[in-house]
C-alpha cells in the first residue's frame, strides 16, 4: 500500500488500510480523467477554509 498522511488542523488522522486504499483509489480516480494526467506517482493536495 502506499503511504497515505491526511492532517486535519494540523493533526495527523490515523488511517486502517480499507479507508486509506478508498480515500487513495477515490482520488486517483478522479485525478485521471483530467488532461494531462498520465502517470500518477505522487499527489499533493492542500488547501484551508
């Protein structure tokens, strides 16, 4: 599997392998059917509200 690290409020949320492999499958998923994604090695994703 790889290594997933999601941090909310700057607290680092702990993740079981079955959420961590949706949240990652989910992502990548989506992130594919943009112009200019080919390969996806590694993603980086932030943002504040």
């Amino acid at each position: 599997m790889q290594d997933i690290t999601i941090k909310v409020n700057g607290k680092n949320i702990a993740l079981s392998e079955f959420p961590a492999e949706f949240i990652k499958n989910s992502i990548c998923g989506m992130l594919r059917t943009l112009k200019g994604v080919d390969e996806i090695k590694t993603v980086e994703i932030k943002f504040q509200n």
